[in-house]
C-alpha cells in the first residue's frame, strides 16, 4: 500500500491567515493526489483532485500544488467555516489511502 | 442531484452479523463505482474497497479483505457493507461514496451521511 503522510497533525490559525498542510507519498504518484474538507459530524467533501483542479463550488481561496512525492494545500485566507480536519488521498493505486488528516483550529 | 442515503445507526452484540445500505437516488447510480470508507471514533478515514453495481466487479483493500463483504443491487440502485462476525474493533462511522473521474483521476465526489455502528457487549 502506498502511505501517505500528513503535516502537521494540526494546527491553529487565525481568521484571514494563510495556511499550508503537506502531504507526503511513499512513492511517486504523479498527480494521482486529493484534498478532502470533514467539518465535524459531517461526511468530506472533495476540494481538489488532480492535484491541484479545483472541484466545482469550492471557494477559490483553495489551493493544491506539487507532483511526484510532495503536495501542498493552501488556504489563502482562512474563513471560519474552514476550520475542519483536511485528508490527502492518493488515487494512483488500489488502495487508494489517505493521509491521516490535519486539523485545523481556531487560534 | 446525486444523492446516496444510508441507512440507519445500529447497536450490535460481538459475533453477530450485519449489512448496511447505501442507495442511490438516480439510475446513473449504475455507471458509477460506489465506495465505502471507514472512520473509528476519533480517527481518520479508511478506504475499504469499492464496487461496479452494473457487474458487481469488486475490489477491497488488502486490509479489510476478508472481514468484510461489499455487494450491490443495480436494481434498486443499492449498495451495500456486511459483516458476517462482528468485533468491537469494528465500532466506526461507515461511508459509502461515489467515484468519479476518469484516466486514473478518481476521488469521491458525493457522499452518503454515513452509518454510525456500534458493536459492545
């Protein structure tokens, strides 16, 4: 299975700051890379695929970036409402794992 | 729309069984892949396995190969996870999701509001 490494396991932040969580593959995936948004008590919901192909009706101020092994998402002024957990998914192989998720808090 | 409506919270003894539902809303259910990813009290999400409604082709991960089964219904647009024993350690949230994309770029685009099982003695 390929292993995907989150960083860090949380974080606080502040309204209008920005924000950056990795993601780390244990091999070469390409693109082949997701970003997952779980509010509390709620299912995820899908902000990027391909790595960095924004999904339909998410505010542009997500962000994904990188390719091979390193990712990035980017929260370019965080919102209230985007204090959630966020996952990375691989989607290169089956099966398909996520990253073990980084929560971002309130400062 | 699509919508995908799981069924409902379930209390479970150890060593017995289950079967939980995931139904679509529309017939394009049977063109998609459906998903089912675990999340224990606390913790993130698991990918278990998925299954093709339109001819039941299934795959699982290696890690839940075995303790679980994953069928479908295309006629009634359903989808479903069951345990044939189950173990506390299988007390979690269960969602089931669709798969969209193409080329190898799939993700989860639309999710059920998942099932709360609890297995305790």
């Amino acid at each position: 299975d390929i292993q995907m490494t989150q960083s860090p396991s949380s974080l606080s932040a502040s309204v209008g700051d920005r924000v950056t969580i990795t993601c780390r593959a244990s091999q070469r995936i390409n693109n082949y890379l997701n970003w997952y948004q779980q509010r509390p008590g709620k299912a995820p919901n899908l902000l990027i695929y391909a790595a960095s192909t924004l999904q339909s009706g998410v505010p542009s101020r997500f962000s994904g970036s990188g390719s091979g092994t390193d990712f990035t998402l980017t929260i370019s002024s965080l919102q209230p409402e985007d204090f959630a957990t966020y996952y990375c998914q691989q989607s290169y192989s089956v099966p398909r794992t996520f990253g073990h998720g980084t929560k971002v808090e309130i400062k | 729309e699509v919508q995908l409506v799981q069924s409902g919270a379930e209390v479970k003894k150890p060593g017995e069984s289950l079967k939980i539902s995931c139904q679509g809303s529309e017939d394009t259910f049977t063109g998609y892949w459906i998903g089912w990813v675990r999340q224990m009290p606390g913790k993130g999400l698991e990918w278990m396995g998925i299954i093709f409604p339109g001819d039941s082709d299934t795959k699982y991960s290696p890690s839940f190969q075995g303790q679980v089964t994953i069928s479908a219904d295309k006629s009634s647009r359903t989808a479903y996870l069951q345990w044939s024993s189950l173990r506390a350690s299988d007390t979690a949230m269960y969602y089931c999701a669709r798969r969209g994309g193409s080329r190898g770029f799939y993700y989860f685009d639309q999710w059920g509001q998942g099932t709360l099982v609890t297995v305790s003695s």
